[in-house]
C-alpha cells in the first residue's frame, strides 16, 4: 500500500509539474528555471509524503485532519514565501 501511494504522489506531483512547463511554451509571463522545478518537486514530493506518512500512523481522524492541515498551511506558506517573499527576508 505504501509503494502505492508513493507512486500516486510522484505522478500527482509530475502532472502538477507539467502545468508551469507547458505555459512557459506559450507565454513570457512563466520563467521557471531547472531549480525551480526541483525545489516544486522537493517541496510537493515532501507534503504528500508527510501526509501519507500520517495517515499511516494516526487512525482516528481527530488527529489526522489537524495534522493534514498544519502540513498544507506550512506548504502553502513556504511556497509563498519562496515565490514572492511574503515574509519579507
């Protein structure tokens, strides 16, 4: 079950990647770099495995869906961070 759902997240992440790949081929307002694609990839790869991970562990969902949605929260602000500098640094 775990390759499984490993293998779920690397096509989810691929089909994810795509998205920015195919619009850089049509406009300029896209400007991803190699290292952009693989700090996306490190970054989608480590959020689904952390979930999966804590899906695995946690059975009631009182603590599942917490602990989902700190690892999203936590995405989004490290994604947000490294594409516009919400933070300021």
């Amino acid at each position: 079950m775990q390759d499984k759902r490993f293998y779920v997240i690397i096509l989810i992440t691929a089909i994810l990647l795509l998205i920015p790949l195919i619009a850089m081929q049509f406009t300029e307002e896209i400007n991803w770099t190699w290292f952009d694609f693989v700090v996306a990839a490190i970054l989608l790869i480590g959020a689904g495995s952390l979930c999966s991970f804590f899906l695995t562990i946690f059975r009631k969902n009182k603590y599942r869906i917490p602990i989902i949605i700190i690892i999203l929260i936590l995405f989004v602000l490290i994604w947000a961070e490294l594409a516009v500098g919400i933070f300021d640094t």
